[in-house]
C-alpha cells in the first residue's frame, strides 16, 4: 500500500532543523579536546549565525503571522507554531551558551588571558582604562537625553549601548532616562598587555557621569537590538537596480525590531521603559549575564600571541599537474582539473583570471560573481582586463545577502573600467559559480571554463571545502557560452545540453537520477553532499527510493526536512551533518547507475535554489576525476569524529568511534594533500581510498 507522502509527521520543520545546525557548532564550542580559542570561536559563529536567523528566518515569520498567513510547508507548521518553537528553543539553549562561555573563559585564565569588567582591574589598569576612555571612547559615544524634548532615538539594526536612569544632583526628586549609544567603530573589549580583556560597555557604565553632567546613576543595563534585514524590490518597478538596492540597504538599518538583549543588569523599570518605545515582543527579549555580542569574541580569538590555543593551520597545496611552471592553458589544453578547496590550493583559479587578464591573445572574459571578498585579486584582474580593451562581462549578483554593499562597489569599478555589468535576472538571483576565457590559438577561438561550487573569494577559499572544476571541453565551453548568452540577452528558454541550468533543468534532472537508481531496487546507491535539503518532491522522490532497497547516504551541514529511519518509508536513509575545522559547503552527487556518476553544483536541493535561481549542474565525466569525488564522498560517510547522525525524531546524535579506529575526514584530507604534496615523484598510496570503503567494492 502507498504511503501517505502528505503525512506532515514524515518532514521535520524547516525553522528547528537550522536550530539543531546551530546547536552542533555549539556542541563544537562545548568541546574539551579542542584548543580553547577554536572554541571560542564556534562561539562567535554560533552568536553570529543566530544574528542573521533571526534578522531574516525570524523577521520573515513575524511579518507572515502579522499578515494572518497560514501557509506552512509539508511539516504543517503555521508561522505562529514556528515562532513559538524557535523562541522556546533559544531560551532553553541559553543557559547552555552562557556556561559554555564562562566555562572557556575559566580555562583561559590557566594561560594568562583574563575577561573582567572594569571594577575589578587594579589601579594602575584603570588609570590606563580611563586614559583610553578620554582619548578614544569619549568624542565618538553618543549619550541621548530621552524626555519631552528630546525623542527615542532611532538604533541601527544590531546596534549596542546602555540604558541609563540618572537622578539630578540639584534636586534629587528629578530622575530621568537615557540611552548611550556605542558605535561600531569602536572594539567590543579594550586590551591592556594583550591579554586583559575589558568590555567597553563596563569602561562606559563607570563613565557616565562624564557624559551626563550633573547628574548620578541611578542604575543602567547594556543593550543590544536586531532588527527586520531582509531586503525586498520590486523588480518590475526598478528603472535603476543599483539605486533601489542602494535605498534598501539604508532601509535594512531601519527594519521593525525583532529582537533585545539585555544584560542581566536590566530590571523591570529599565525594560518597561525601552520597550515602551522599542515595542519587543516579550519572547523575543533575552538576558543574558555574559556579553550580548557573541560575534566580538572573534576580536581575541584574533590573538596571535597565543597561536598554541588555536587548531594548526593549514597551508593549500599545489599538487600534480598545477606544481609545475607549465601554462595552466597547456595543462587544461591536455586534461580536466578538479579541486578539492581548501586542501588543494585556490591559486590556480585566481591565476587563470590574472594570466587571462594580461594574455594579448584573450579576447573575452565572462564571470559571475556572488561573494568575491573585499580586496579581491580576481576583481582587479578583470577591471584591469576591461582597462586594456578586453571584452570583460560580469554577472554581479548585488543581491547576495549581507554581501551587497561589498558587490555595489565592484559593480560600479567595472563598469567605470568598461567591462559590461549585468545586475541580475528579473525574478532571480544568480547563483552559479562559472568563469568563461575565449582566446585566439593558431588563428582559431579556444575556450577555457572554471565552475565551482564555492564562491571566487580567496579568503573563503581556505575555510570553505568547495570544488573547483577546470576543462577546456568543448562539450562544455559551448554550453557555458549558450549559459552567459541566456545571462546577457532575453530567453524565456534558457536550456543547455551538456550542462543543467535552474530553474528549469536541474530539479527534473535530479528526480530522473534518483528514479533510476529506485528501478534498480537494492542494487541502487546514492549519496548526496550539500547544505541543505528542503524540497519536499525530492524528499517524496527519496522516500520512494528508499522502499525500493535503494541505499542512501546523505551528507547534509545544515537544514535537513527529510526524517530518516521511518519505518517502511526511509529505513534506507542515513543522513549525517559534519562540523568541524572547515565549514561544508561543496556540493556533489553520487548516482551509481547514471553516465556519469557523479556531479558537482551551485544548488542544494532546495526551492529556492531549484526553481527562484540562476544555478548550474555539472556532470563530471572523466574516470579519474569522478573517482576523486567519490572517494571525498566515502571519506565522508565514513567520518566518526566530526560527524553527527540525525535521528528520526529530528535530534542530532554524535557518530561513535572505537578506540583506534579514529576517521576525521578534515585531517585525513589534509594528512593526504600533504603526503601527495611531499611524495610528487613517487607513487603515493591513496589513504583516502584505504581508510574508506564502506559503499563500495573495490573493482
């Protein structure tokens, strides 16, 4: 009998399947074996993350409940369930946040590194303390008289300060509020030796008679708010993107108030007063006795003094073909290249632009650009292109979430350089990684193609494991050329041949993968990297996949709707989440019954990357090549160290080792770069291979 796929119990809620991705960096910050600054930093991801849930995903929910919407997805759950699931959730967690930090903070005293507010540092320390305050904090903080005359002032979105009640000196029957804004510019912990950390909301409580004179306190609590930051454009009515991007960028400072953090030091009186004009909802208000900005503690984990307290770093190596002084053209001229970011270097997809860009014989250059960093090395490469007199054209997404300011800027340098900008597709963003190079060989036009599942940003490069996939293909580079024609022109069409473009090719593809390996019943295999899943025809797809005998692994870091281990539904399903050293963010695909096997993407299997973006989907053809996916794909099923198992009650359980049989999937890829990286004449075994073969048979 076919199985109710309506049934709402057979998906998990979207909203608590991000909190449980959250918690798992928590749980790394828990984490007693790793030295005490990599924890701290999970802390500030964890903070940093849980900035932007709530500034989108939360915002978003609100604005639907206050719209008397009840759309839900397949889980059923109405905006107002998820809201009330989120905040329970976080308050619970709180408690967990908070003892983590000051356990860290505990430890970091053993090394000589000291969090404390100012009244506990010594005399000599506040005499430096109020030096600093005079010459640095003073003519940039803001007091702000709040009465009749003088209104709640407007606070940017994840602005920080103190709320102040001050009695009059003169008469001591007058009492009044106030507020004291700390600006950005400022840092979150002042340093005294590099390694005494005092908060500067405790230097400006102990200062604010300097900024209200004639008056004392009374009592004050730190604060911190966030606010709606989701951008909405209307498209259709935008004569000028960039003008209406720029004017929603100052919109997103001004966004409804979703959230207040409070330090415990915050009664009722000092609550009642802020939120009579802040207007929070109760629920969406946190006290907390550490400090509101987990995100600055990325200001000590910055600390170089202390490297011992920090993982060891990793340096990305150049292996085989790219460790010669032969052309990257000459290489690609003679085979494909795929990379494995960060083990294997970047460099090779940034010089390929930098020689591009300096090459008489190139005649175009053709990029999209999502995330490309501040001070990007590929961007100057093509406004220097531009410069020359190429034909540089670049799809700058401006609409990539809290990356937008940073993509305005390089648009504009483009397009004074000469290059053609394209902002955007009506209706879509655009999310694929690919680089285009035409040049003139022997008086005919070769082209050279680069598609990542990461973003062209090299400093991302080194934290992020994405694939990078270089060909001189013509099968390919024709299809990248139709892909940027679709970009630059009209096309209600837009269809490619050896290539899959969304939003109309990659999700039926992936149904038609996944339907033929459940014809193959048991002797079916898939497994599928990415960051999220949510599609609910896809998980339908699984689910039936699964009933077949089809086995299935998925490696998923972030959102996962599907619910493993069901009973006669996806007995077959094990999904795993790795966190660890490197953030996960390749995505790659594994069916074993399909020509080719294997397939890398910009997409998860999402709908809004399915159907509301520009995405690509690569088949990988090459033996040797295909192969290195599929041994990272075992390499990673088989992880009992970063890994958590998520159950079919929605919950995340840490993978169990045995003692002596210890698989790290970050370490082994690193141990095995290295040992290729010192090996390059001989014959290196592949560890990877040997450490992983729980799917497969060897041939």
């Amino acid at each position: 009998m076919p199985n109710n796929y309506k049934d709402p119990a057979l998906y998990i809620n979207r909203e608590l399947s991000w909190l449980q991705f959250n918690t798992r960096v928590l749980r790394q910050a828990q984490d007693e074996s790793l030295p005490l600054f990599e924890r701290l930093k999970f802390l500030a991801i964890y903070g940093t993350n849980l900035d932007e849930f709530y500034m989108i995903r939360v915002a978003g929910l609100k604005k639907l409940f206050s719209a008397g919407v009840n759309v839900s997805g397949a889980d059923r759950f109405t905006p107002l369930h998820q809201l009330r699931g989120i905040r329970e959730y976080l308050h619970k967690e709180q408690e967990e946040v908070e003892y983590c930090l000051q356990g860290i903070m505990k430890e970091l005293e053993k090394e000589g590194i000291f969090f404390k507010p100012y009244k506990e540092a010594t005399p000599e320390q506040r005499k430096y303390l109020d030096k600093y305050f005079h010459e640095n904090i003073y003519p940039v903080v803001i007091p702000i008289a709040i009465d009749a005359t003088h209104p709640f002032p407007h606070l940017n979105n994840l602005g920080f300060g103190q709320i102040v009640k001050l009695r009059d000196k003169d008469d001591a029957t007058i009492e009044r509020y106030g507020l004291i804004r700390i600006p950005r510019v400022l840092p979150r912990f002042v340093e005294i030796d590099n390694r005494i950390y005092i908060p500067i909301g405790s230097i400006v409580a102990e200062h604010i008679q300097d900024l209200f004179p004639g008056y004392e306190l009374i009592k004050f609590a730190a604060f911190r708010v966030t606010r709606n930051a989701d951008i909405a454009i209307e498209e259709e009515e935008a004569d000028d993107f960039m003008e209406i991007l720029e004017e929603g960028l100052k919109l997103r400072k001004k966004g409804e108030l979703v959230r207040l953090e409070l330090s415990v030091h915050a009664d009722d009186d000092l609550l009642n007063f802020f939120n009579r004009h802040a207007n929070v909802y109760k629920d969406d208000i946190y006290r907390f006795q550490t400090y509101l900005n987990l995100g600055s503690l990325w200001q000590v984990v910055g600390n170089k003094d202390f490297a011992h307290l920090t993982t060891p770093s990793f340096k990305p190596r150049n292996l085989p073909p790219l460790d010669t002084d032969e052309s990257l053209y000459a290489t690609l001229d003679k085979q494909d290249l795929l990379l494995y970011h960060p083990f294997e270097s970047f460099e090779p997809v940034v010089r390929l632009i930098q020689i591009a860009a300096k090459d008489p014989e190139v005649v175009s250059i053709r990029m999209t650009l999502y995330r490309s960093g501040s001070k990007s090395p590929i961007v100057q490469s093509l406004i220097n292109a531009a410069e020359s007199g190429k034909q540089v054209t670049v799809m700058v997404e401006l609409r990539a979430r809290f990356d937008e300011e940073n993509n305005l800027h390089w648009a504009k340098a483009l397009e004074n350089s000469g290059a053609h900008v394209i902002y955007g597709i009506a209706g879509f963003k655009v999310h694929a990684k690919a680089a285009l190079i035409t040049r003139r060989v022997d008086g005919k036009l070769k082209q050279y193609a680069h598609i990542g599942t990461g973003n062209y940003n090299p400093s991302t490069a080194t934290i992020y494991t994405d694939i990078s996939y270089m060909t001189s293909n013509d099968t390919i580079t024709h299809d990248m050329t139709r892909f940027f024609h679709f970009l630059t022109g009209f096309s209600k069409k837009g269809k490619l041949h050896e290539l899959y473009m969304a939003p109309t090719q990659i999700k039926p593809k992936v149904l038609s993968l996944i339907q033929n390996e459940t014809r193959m019943g048991s002797e079916g295999v898939i497994i599928a990297k990415m960051n999220a899943l949510v599609d609910e025809d896809i998980i339908k797809a699984l689910y039936k996949a699964s009933q077949a005998g089809v086995k299935i692994e998925l490696i998923i870091r972030g959102i996962c709707c599907l619910r493993p281990g069901v009973p006669g539904v996806s007995e077959n399903i094990r999904v795993i989440s790795l966190i660890g050293k490197y953030l996960e963010h390749a995505r790659i695909y594994y069916f074993k019954h399909s020509t080719p096997q294997t397939y890398i993407s910009s997409a998860d299997w999402m709908p809004r990357n399915l159907l509301r973006r520009i995405e690509l989907l690569t088949p990988i053809q090459g033996e040797e090549i295909s192969n290195k996916l599929i041994q990272i794909l075992q390499l990673q099923t088989s992880d009992n160290i970063l890994a958590y198992e998520l159950q079919n009650d929605g919950s995340y359980v840490k993978v169990k080792h045995e003692p002596g049989n210890l698989i790290d999937s970050h370490k082994i890829a690193e141990t095995h770069t290295n040992k290729v990286y010192n090996s390059v004449k001989k014959q290196t075994p592949n560890y990877v291979q040997q450490l992983t073969a729980r799917l497969f048979k060897e041939s």
